[in-house]
C-alpha cells in the first residue's frame, strides 16, 4: 500500500468524521428550547412640573357698578280702575295707543239699576219736602225734640240722594290729563272687579329711563350717580340718577306686589329710579326694556392684578413675586375688587410679575 493512496484514504475520512460531528451539534441545537427574546420597555419621561401661568403688575380705571334691567316709562302716567264692584262693563270708549284729552270718559258701568232706584227715592223725597214745609210752618207749635228729629230725618233722606248720585257717577272712568292709552285691560261686557286696573294713560312726551331696585340695590346708589344705559337696536347712552324711589314694605323684592297675595299692585312712577338720560331719542316707546350700569365707585390709574394672583391664608393677604432672585412672598393690601380685576393699595408696583394658581 502506498504512501499516496493512505494518506488520500486519511483525508477523507477526516472529513466525514468532522461533517458528522458537525451534523449531531446541529440536530442537537434544535432539539434544545428556544430562547425567550428579550422585552423592550418603553422609554418613561420623568414626569414635567406644569408652569404656574405669569401677570404683570399693570395700571387700569376700576368701576363698580349695580347692573339693573329697567325700561322706559312717562313721568307723567296713571292706572285707572273703577271703584264700583261686581258691575259689567257697559261701554269702552276707547282704544289702545288712541290719545285722550282731560275729562274724557274711557268707560262706563252698568248701573242701569242704580239709577231706576234714585229715580223712585227723588220721587219720595217730594214727599218728603211737601211734609218738610208743613212741619217748619207748625214748628212753633211743635215740641223741640220732635221737631229735631223730623229735621234729622229729612236730612238723612237728603243724603242718600246725594250718595245714590255720587255713586253712579263712579259708574263713569275719565282720563285724568291729557295723554295716551298705553294699556288697555278689558273689553265690553267684562265683569268689573274694584280697583282691578282697567288701562294706563301716559304722557309719551315725557319718556325717561327707569328701573325697579331691590333692597340690597337701593343701599349702594345715590342720585348723581354716573350711569351708562343701552337700548338694544337703538344705542348707548350716559347720565345720571335723577330720583330714587320712595320706599316701600315689598321693594325687598325689587317688584311690584303689595297687600293681597296674588294681587297686582298698578305701577307708578314713584316705584322706579329715575334716570336721566343724555340723547335718548324722542321717537322711543313705552315700556321698551333697557340694560342700566349704575357705576356706584370709580379710581382712575389703579394698581391692579388678576383675581388668580392673590392668595390668602387666614388674615393675611399676599402674592408670589417673581424676580432676579426667583420667586417670594409679598404681603399687599387690597382695595376695590371687580369680576376680572383686584386693585392693589399697598405692596406692589405696576411692571412687576406675579404668579398666578
């Protein structure tokens, strides 16, 4: 055997002895489990302190004001009303928005019994007079006494005339001047209650601003006090409170009832604040509603920051300064509060920032 031939037979065998080797690790390695592969977790941001928002310390007019809904009204107006109970309306005379003249009939009952019974007492009292006559020509051969009282009698009995006429003239409603029919109630044939408003008669040349107040509203204003109106459609306008109203048991309420619960109290000029009003319009309505600004107290150039700025604990008063240095606490005094803005009296200066919550 030679040399050549073993060493070639050598070589080969070498080879499969290594591919089989190679063959048992490979099948080996899939016999074993497969490796979990690993987890990757999410990156976690550290966790971001949000900014308190920052005001400057700045300079602004501050207005109180009582904010009141009102409408147009006459100074010169009255509710009428009959003071007869449980008659039906006869006759209406009168239209709404038609103008009346002083003494001009709006309405009238009916008291067609009424007049029938003063018809038959007049006839009676005829008698009464002819046998009046006939006692005064025998009075001095009457008692005193008895002649008093037959006097008396007929006295009374004159009366009652007098009163029977007195009543069915409230049969009748006038106008009490010269105006307008701004409001009308009723129409023929109602049945009448006493002192139930029947309409509403208005000079319109003598329109102003009005406006119904509470209690709590009354005590802040005072006449003279600057006031900004608005109409809508129609505009804006300034003035001044001209009259207050007079004071009354139910105006704790701001409204217009009074006595008898459920019962309607006729609305008077007297019930409102009057307001005067520069430039208002001569051409405006009755009744047309308005928004009133009454601005009970003004400061010019006030030190003023952000209701959110200011902090307080128990009775200290104070806010976060942010300088130079970072943040501090300063005490201030407060003035005059609005919805949006707090004035500053003592503490701090226009220009400087705070720190709001």
């Amino acid at each position: 055997m030679s040399m050549k031939w073993w060493t070639g037979n050598l070589f080969k065998r070498s080879m499969i002895v290594a591919m089989s080797v190679s063959l048992v690790f490979a099948s080996g390695c899939s016999l074993l489990p497969a490796e979990d592969e690993e987890e990757v977790l999410p990156e976690i941001a550290p966790p971001q302190i949000s900014k308190k928002p920052e005001y400057e310390v700045t300079t602004a007019t501050l207005e109180t004001k009582v904010q009141v809904i009102g409408k147009l009204i006459s100074l010169e107006e009255e509710t009428l009303f009959f003071t007869l109970d449980g008659k039906h309306l006869k006759e209406l005379y009168v239209k709404a928005g038609e103008t009346v003249e002083a003494g001009q009939a709006i309405g009238e009952l009916d008291v067609d019994d009424l007049v029938k019974t003063l018809r038959m007492e007049r006839l009676a009292f005829k008698k009464e007079e002819i046998a009046m006559k006939e006692t005064l020509r025998g009075r001095d051969e009457m008692d005193p006494i008895e002649f008093e009282e037959k006097s008396i009698a007929f006295e009374e009995r004159k009366q009652k005339l007098v009163d029977m006429e007195e009543e069915i003239a409230k049969a009748t409603l006038k106008a009490p001047f010269g105006g307008t029919i701004v409001t009308l109630n009723v129409q023929k044939g109602d049945l009448i209650k006493a002192y139930a408003p029947i309409a509403i008669v208005a000079d319109t040349s003598k329109i102003t601003a009005a406006a119904k107040l509470t209690k709590t509203e009354l005590e802040k204003v005072a006449v003279g006090l600057e006031v900004d109106a608005n109409i809508s459609n129609v505009g804006t306008f300034k003035g001044k409170v001209k009259l207050l109203p007079v004071k009354t048991e139910d105006q704790n309420t701001g409204g217009g009832t009074g006595g008898t619960p459920g019962e309607t109290k006729p609305e008077r000029p007297e019930d409102f604040l009057i307001v005067d009003l520069k430039g208002l319009p001569k051409n405006l309505n009755r009744g047309t509603p308005l928004s009133i600004n009454i601005i009970t107290k003004r400061t010019e150039n006030a030190i003023v920051i952000p209701p959110s700025t200011l902090r307080s604990i128990g009775s200290r008063t104070y806010v976060q300064v942010i300088d130079a240095d970072g943040k501090r606490e300063v005490d201030v005094e407060v003035g005059q509060q609005t919805s949006t803005q707090v004035e500053i009296l003592q503490g701090l200066k226009p220009g400087q920032k705070v720190v709001g919550r």
